[in-house]
C-alpha cells in the first residue's frame, strides 16, 4: 500500500517513541505533531509542522494526515481527546485503565461511526497484545484461566499509565511507579490451579514521588492510596525522594510481563501456554505496537469501515508490510 500519514497528537515519553518507530516503518510518514505546548516541542523538534490541540483539525487538513496516533494518559487525556479527534480523523491510542475499556470503546466507537472513522483502542503491550494472548490461551485451553502478571524480575517494571496517574495528583512535582508479580501468584497459576484472585492478589505497586515545595506528604499518600482503578485494590507503598534521585536512580523506562494459562487437554493430559516479553523501553515498546495498529487502522480505512477496534477485531496480516504469499512462504 501506498504511504500512510501520520500525525502525533501528543509529546511526551511514548510520542518520542512513535516519533522513533516511524522512522523504521517506510509505509509511514510523519507529517505533523500536535500537542498542548508546542513551543516546547518545537525546541526540540523542529521536523515537521507543530500544531496546539487547539488547531488539530487544521493540522490535520494541512498535512493530509489519514491517522493520528494519540499518546496521552489515561487517567485524564484520552477520555476527553480521544473521541474529539475521532471526530476529525482516524485514530489510534493506548487507553489501559482496563476496568474502563468497555466504556471507553463505546464512546469512541459512536463517535467515530457518527463521523466516517476508524478509530483502533487500547492498543500496547497490555491491554493490546497481553490482550490477544489472554485470548488465545483460553480458546486453546478449555476451562483454563489466562492470567497476565507484570515486573517479574527484582527491580520491577515501571508503568507508564500508573506514573502518569500520580503526576496529576496536586502537589507531586515527578513520579516513578513500579508494579511487581507477586512469585507465589505467579506460581499457583503455572501449577494449573486457575485461582479466583482479586485485583490485589496478583501485584503489588511501588511509587516513587517527588513533591512540589511544601506539598503535604499525608495528603498525597492518601490520594495515591485511595486512587480507584489504579492504586486502591493495591499493597501499595510510597516512597518520598528528590528530583536528582528520581533522575539517577530510576530514569529508565525496563519493564516485562508474562501471559500464563495452565490446564488440561482432551485426555486430561497437562498443558501450559506462556507469552513473554521483555521491554527495555516501555514507551518504545508500545509506541512500536501503536505504530504497527496505525498501518492496520489505514486499511480498515480504505475497506470504508468505520467504528471502534481492538486488536482482537483486526487480522494479523494487516499489522504488517509483509504481503499474503510473504506469509504464508516465510512466517507460518
């Protein structure tokens, strides 16, 4: 297929990835950016047209974008952007508070049916390929659960949408949050015990936070720990530190996960099925799958389909370059 042109609406830690990302796809052309401040990013990328959100419907005319790939959080950014650009364009996004996704999918899928568009939701690692494999582990395995765990290894991983969750709290300047598997959780489901676990039985979460100048460290513990959806059901703990710490010590972006299912088969033979991956970059990686799901939203696009999509609504082949004789020649 011929070029798809891509607008990124928003510039932080996953819209530099994307930036990056498309770089490696030459069926994909960056042809603008837009964000809330972008004499900022103009100071830092100057390669294309900046736009305020403001202008987003202009940025997008001017440049003949076909697809913009949203990349704000989702605590507070996507619920609001998120069927505004739908309304414009098609869209691709992130939005990973999974409690919400049905809601969520609803909104964006009556906007952008209203209006002509594709638009391609919760899409990364997780929700988005983890969600693909819960899936298929338990189609594959009848009557097993699939179960997804995160930060298997001692450091932990760092979640992008939890860290943008405590950056909004009022009086936390910077923040950093690590999610850990609990081993003994992990376990239990790999021994095809299929548990009833609730959300707190799984993780626990660990916050890093650096406070505006006389911020009140009681009530930001309390908001972190009362937070619905993100760290309430939680062992949580919340460690103070300061801004060069935060900088030093934790400014990578490593994370990981697993998929797990565990049951039996026809003859009540053991079975197991298991999906990794290991990220050295968290924004990268699901800039990477955000980019990939762009390519697959321009060609439900050109079917003249409309509406919400998820990774599980779109066949494989339309992630990727790779033509059908390709596929079935070189990748089956």
């Amino acid at each position: 297929m011929s070029q798809v042109k891509v607008a990124v609406v928003g510039y932080g830690n996953v819209g530099r990835g994307v930036i990056a990302s498309l770089k490696n796809n030459p069926d994909m052309e960056l042809v603008c950016v837009v964000s809330r401040s972008p004499e900022r990013v103009k100071k830092e990328f100057s390669a294309v047209p900046v736009f305020h959100v403001s202008e987003a419907e202009k940025a997008f005319e001017r440049s003949g974008a076909q697809v913009a790939i949203l990349c704000g959080g989702s605590k507070d950014d996507l619920p609001k952007f998120g069927p505004q650009m739908a309304k414009l364009i098609n869209t691709v996004d992130s939005f990973d508070n999974h409690i919400h996704i049905p809601d969520y999918f609803a909104a964006m899928d009556k906007t952008a049916k209203e209006h002509g568009h594709v638009s391609v939701i919760s899409t990364g690692w997780d929700p988005g390929i983890f969600s693909l494999e819960r899936t298929l582990a338990g189609a594959f395995l009848p009557g097993s659960r699939a179960y997804g765990f995160y930060g298997l290894g001692p450091a932990g991983g760092l979640s992008m949408g939890h860290s943008d969750a405590l950056r909004t709290i009022p009086g936390v300047k910077d923040a950093r949050q690590y999610t850990h598997a609990i081993p003994s959780a992990v376990k239990k489901v790999q021994n095809g015990e299929n548990p009833d676990f609730a959300p707190g039985d799984m993780h626990t979460r660990e916050c890093f936070v650096v406070l505006e100048e006389g911020a009140d460290k009681v009530a930001v513990t309390k908001a972190i720990m009362e937070m619905p959806g993100y760290f309430a059901p939680y062992d949580t703990t919340v460690n103070f530190i300061t801004q060069e710490e935060l900088n030093t010590k934790y400014a990578g972006f490593p994370h990981d996960g697993l998929v797990a299912a565990a049951g039996v088969t026809g003859k009540g033979n053991p079975a197991r099925i298991e999906y990794r991956c290991v990220w050295g970059s968290n924004p990268e990686a699901t800039a990477n799958v955000l980019v990939a799901h762009a390519r697959a939203a321009a060609r439900l696009a050109a079917e003249k389909r409309t509406g919400a999509f998820t990774i599980l609504d779109i066949p494989a082949s339309y992630f990727t370059t790779k033509s059908h004789d390709e596929l079935l020649a070189h990748w089956m």
